[in-house]
C-alpha cells in the first residue's frame, strides 16, 4: 500500500500550559512535568516521532476533535462522556477533584461558599463538577482558561474558591500558593492519553506498549519521583 508507515510520521499531540505538576515551565524556561516527560519515554521507547503543542486544556481537547492534533496528553481524566469522542490509552496517573480557598479564610466547607462565586477552568472535570454543585451549594461559577489565573482570582478576592485536580492544587501549594483545599477528593479519576475517536489507533497502541515498557524498566517511577508525584 501506499499509506506511510507510522514510524514516518510526526504526531501532533496538544497539551495544557500550565498544569504542574504534569506540564509547565521551569525555572530556566523548559517545558517540563509528568505528562512532558511520559510522552517523551514513550515515543522513544516506541520509536515515534511527535512535536508537543502546549495550547491550554480547552484548546487541546479542541485541536483533537478538529483533527488540527493527532492526540492530547494534559492530565485529561478518562470519562464516559469523553470516550464517546475519543478512544483513550490506558490510565497512566490517579487523580481527583478539589475544592480550594484562600488559606487565610475562614472558609471550611462548600456550604460555606452560599452567595459567593467559584474560579473554574473551561472544559475541565472541575468546572463540570462546580456546575453540577452550584445550585445545591449556592454558588456561581466564574471560568478561566488556565490554572494561574484561576488561582489569583481566589488570591485577589474576587473568587472565594477555585476547583482543580487534587494533586495540581497540592503541588502549587507546595510551591507557595496560599491556598488551603477544602473538604473530601471529589470526582476520583485517571488520566489518559487520548486521540479522536477512531483515529490513529497505532498511536494508541504505541502509548500502552510504552507505558508497560518504561513501567517494567523503571521510568515510569523515576519520572513521578522527579516531580515528587508518586503515587499510594
Ligand atoms: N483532569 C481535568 C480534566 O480532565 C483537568 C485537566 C487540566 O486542567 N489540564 O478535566
């Protein structure tokens, strides 16, 4: 046949900017995190070439579904209303869903948020979850498209509280953000790496051998150890 081999072909995947501890920016202005360096074991161990796209959660899961990207990695959870779109890998990370606030407020419970206004970001499992709660809780919804601005409207006042992955909260508060999260894990969830549904099934496949490989040979654990992610 004519079609060109896999191995021949550049991947575009898409990722969020900053998701930390999974992608962001360090120090010296690399482009770094779980996600970045997963992706990067994978495609070398499967001997795939790709180029990483950082463009904002939303728009990443856009660029996939508009075929503009061949696969997103951005700490996306695996849910039954997203693999009616797209077809994902296996799990690679367990994550989850949290609610937090300024940690010098006196804010201790989601029935504390009556009469005041969430930060969210667009297209995640946390704004869908503020939004199914809002009612019940009496909260409004304010959406941005990235975590850092997210976060500093809750550090400037305007939000009373913010909904983010658990373990990106946790990482950013370790890092010094002063915020405080509140009350249970939420909406327990895997990340996955995903392609639109149907498409690029080799990539699919290439991601799961990779990911056995560099959990058989200790990468995996090495990459979680490095952003102090690991896992149980
Ligand atoms: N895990 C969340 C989701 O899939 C958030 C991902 C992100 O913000 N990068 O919706």
């Amino acid at each position: 046949t004519t079609a060109t081999p896999a191995s021949d072909k550049t991947y575009v995947i898409a990722t969020d900017t900053t998701f930390a501890p999974f992608e962001f920016q360090d120090a010296d202005g690399n482009f770094v995190g779980i996600d970045v360096d997963i992706l990067a074991a994978i495609a070398e161990d499967q001997g795939f070439k790709y180029e990483l796209k950082s463009l904002g959660f939303d728009a990443a899961v856009q660029a996939v579904e508009s075929g503009q990207a061949d696969g997103v990695i951005a700490g996306m959870s695996i849910t039954d209303e997203r693999k009616q779109t797209f077809d994902f890998a296996d799990a690679y990370y367990e994550s989850g869903t949290s609610f937090a606030v300024l940690d010098s407020s006196d804010i201790e419970s989601l029935e504390d948020l009556e009469g005041k206004s969430v930060a969210v970001k667009t297209g995640t499992q946390g704004a869908a979850l503020a939004d199914e709660l809002a009612d019940e809780y009496g909260f409004t919804v304010n959406t941005f498209d990235d975590s850092p601005n997210m976060y500093q409207d809750v550090v400037s006042g305007n939000s009373a509280a913010a909904v983010e992955d658990t373990p990106v909260m946790g990482y950013a508060i370790s890092q010094g953000l002063e915020l405080r999260i509140i009350g249970d894990k939420l909406s327990p969830a895997l990340y996955g790496f995903a392609v639109l549904k149907g498409q690029n099934p080799e990539l699919v496949e290439m991601f799961n051998a990779g990911l056995e490989n560099i959990k058989a040979d200790g990468t995996y654990d090495e990459i979680l150890t490095k952003y102090g992610a690991n896992e149980g």
